[in-house]
C-alpha cells in the first residue's frame, strides 16, 4: 500500500463514493415508493358509456318485479312439556308473489305445509301476518292472504307458458338463503320435465338454469318482458345447492288452479262422470287390440251420460261387453287412464271438449261439458 497520503486519501474517496452509490441504488426504490404514496391520488374515471341492452332490459325487469315479491317466514308453535307454555319458534322461509289486488299472495305448498303461523315482508320492510287461503299439494301450489296495506304493490303482469321455446331468457327472483330480493338470470333449458316429490310426481314443469337456492321457493320466474311465466319449486342437486338445474310450474297451471284455490280452497280436476281402472283398462284394451281408457261405468246425470256414453258390461257368470274406448279429449290422445287425466288437466270446469271414442269397431265423436 502506498505512504502517499494524497493517494490514500483519494482511495478513502472513492470508497466513500462507491458506498454512497450502492447505499442510493438500494435506497432509491424505497424512496420512489416513498414518494409515490405520498403523491398517491385517485386515477381519472374512464367513461362507461351507455348500458349494454340487456343489462338495461335486466333492470328494468327487477325494478317493475322485485315490489311484488315478497319474503315468507312461516313459525311453528312450540310445547313446553313442564310449564305447557307455548312459544312460535322459526320454521322456514321462502318467497312469494303478489296475485291481485285482494291480498292474494301465491307461494309453494311445501314452504307453508304443517305451518302454524305465516308472516309475509314486503319490498318497503313492511310485515303483515298471512293465512291460509287454500293449497293444491299435486300442483306444489298454496294461496295466502295478507291484510290489505296501504300502498299494496302491484300484482305481477301475467304470461303464458305453453308457447314457450328451450333458449329463451328467464329471470329469477326471490330470497335464496334468507337475502331478499335477489335476481339471477339463465335461459328455458327444457320444458315438460317431470319431478317425484313427496306429494307425488308433478309434471309439465319448467326447466331452468336460472340459479334457484333454497328461499327462492314460491318466487316468479319472469320471461324477458316482465311477465310471469313459472312458480320457482325445486332444484336437482346432489348438495341441495344450486347445480345448474331448477324447476318452475307453469304459469298456465298456476292461472288455472289459484282461482280455484282462491274460490274453493282446493284445486277440483274437471270430471266426464264416468268410472275407470288402470288394472282393468289394460286387460282389456289388451283384448280389443286398442289403446284408450275403456268407460267401467257411468254416472247418471254426468256430462257422459247425458253424451250417451256407455260403461262396461257383465252379461251371465263370466261375460263381459266392454263399454266405449276414450280414444282422444280435445287434441290430447288418450292411451291409459294416466294420460286422461294429464288431459284433463288442461281444462277447467265447465269447458267444452269434443270427445273421439270407440264403440262396436268404429270411432264417433261427441262434445260435452265438463263437470
């Protein structure tokens, strides 16, 4: 090392100077980020634009929709086995729709069965007690009745649902897990589907993959118009959360049962007045060869009596002379006595059908009222 004190001072330099530049270069990023939160500021806003079209359409549906809907909670009474004392304790909840402007709230049997107490809660907060108007378990359909509010909402405008094509839009709205007035969206992913329920099978539904969780039992599915088109009644997943599949009643249902429900209390299926066996029905068509519901019997004073219908025959100890064959109701063809009363289904009492049935080997016609 050199004596030269000039020379080991500028060695001292230039070591100084190389740890002042590696102290800034590690330094500096520090400084920066230092520098920038301090001068940190909101970013410019960048304009949206106009709302795509459906999303304004989506709007507008829930907006017109979502007051009409209102959240069910149904209370179950409980019995204190040393005090006797009885205390309403939660049971469940579900959704519900506004029918008219009577009070009528129209929801799912299953969300108010075995319930002894019925509370609905509208758009604005407003709670109102609710009973039990009437109830068709085979349809997953019962009607409340709530008192009169001032300021009632509007009941929802009505659709159909036997024009409806797999690909077109629905909407959903209810209380999935008790959070109220929630919207979700999909498309008709099949129609005529078929479920097994408790109650037993109930057919023509509506098939959705519109997300329906538990709560939105008894909510409106709404076509892209706003109009009801189905009653939200069950999903199929293996969890019991949404998995892409729900299920609706049809609005045409819907509109041909409440009224009864309202007027009468229970859903009365037409009646021809005439008697039939399934067990029967085959062994016989069997014999004839042909496929229909055979007439057992039929009631004096019914709308077939007064058609001429006749019913099945015994003649001696072992004979027998089939009555007349239902071939085809209306434009539904009849092949067993499942199939006449989905038939059935369509009509309601007091309708005027043309009836197709055989009788000694040719078909005739006759039109009659339904009872």
């Amino acid at each position: 090392m050199s004596n030269d004190p000039m020379a080991q001072m500028r060695s001292v330099r230039l070591l100084l100077w190389v740890l002042i530049l590696l102290l800034l270069f590690y330094l500096l990023p520090q400084i920066q980020l230092l520098w920038v939160s301090f001068m940190a500021e909101p970013r410019a806003i960048t304009a949206r634009g106009e709302l795509a079209p459906a999303e304004t359409n989506n709007i507008q549906i829930f907006r017109q929709a979502s007051p009409s809907v209102l959240f069910i909670t149904t209370l179950s009474d409980h019995v204190d086995l040393w005090t006797r004392n009885i205390t309403r304790i939660p049971r469940g909840t579900g959704s519900g729709f506004v029918w008219d402007t009577h009070g009528h709230v129209v929801t799912n049997y299953h969300v108010v069965a075995g319930a002894d107490a019925v509370y609905v809660r509208l758009d604005d907060q407003r709670n109102f007690k609710a009973v039990l108007v009437g109830a068709s378990p085979q349809h997953d359909l019962a009607v409340l009745r709530m008192s009169m509010p001032l300021n009632p909402p509007p009941p929802l405008p009505i659709g159909t649902s036997h024009d409806l094509q797999v690909g077109q839009m629905t909407y959903a709205i209810g209380n999935p897990f008790g959070l109220d007035h929630s919207l979700t969206t999909g498309v008709i992913s099949a129609l005529n589907r078929s479920i097994d329920t408790s109650n037993g099978i109930i057919k023509e539904l509506i098939q959705t993959d519109a997300a329906i969780n538990p709560g939105n039992s008894g909510g409106p599915l709404l076509d892209s118009a706003g109009r009801l088109i189905g009653v939200n009644t069950a999903i199929f997943s293996p969890s019991g959360a949404y998995a892409g599949i729900g299920f609706a009643v049809p609005v045409d249902t819907v509109n041909r049962v409440v009224p009864q429900l309202i007027a009468h209390g229970r859903y009365q299926r037409p009646q021809l007045g005439i008697g039939i066996d399934e067990s029967l029905n085959e062994l016989i068509s069997k014999r004839l060869g042909i496929k229909g519901v055979v007439v057992l019997s039929v009631e004096k004073g019914s709308a077939a009596y007064e058609t001429g219908l006749r019913g099945t025959r015994i003649v001696g100890d072992d004979g027998l002379i089939p009555g007349d064959v239902i071939l085809k109701l209306g434009k539904y063809d009849i092949e067993d006595t499942d199939s006449l009363l989905d038939a059935l289904e369509n009509y309601v009492i007091g309708d005027e059908v043309t009836l197709r049935y055989w009788r000694d080997g040719k078909e005739q016609e006759a039109r009659l009222v339904l009872q």
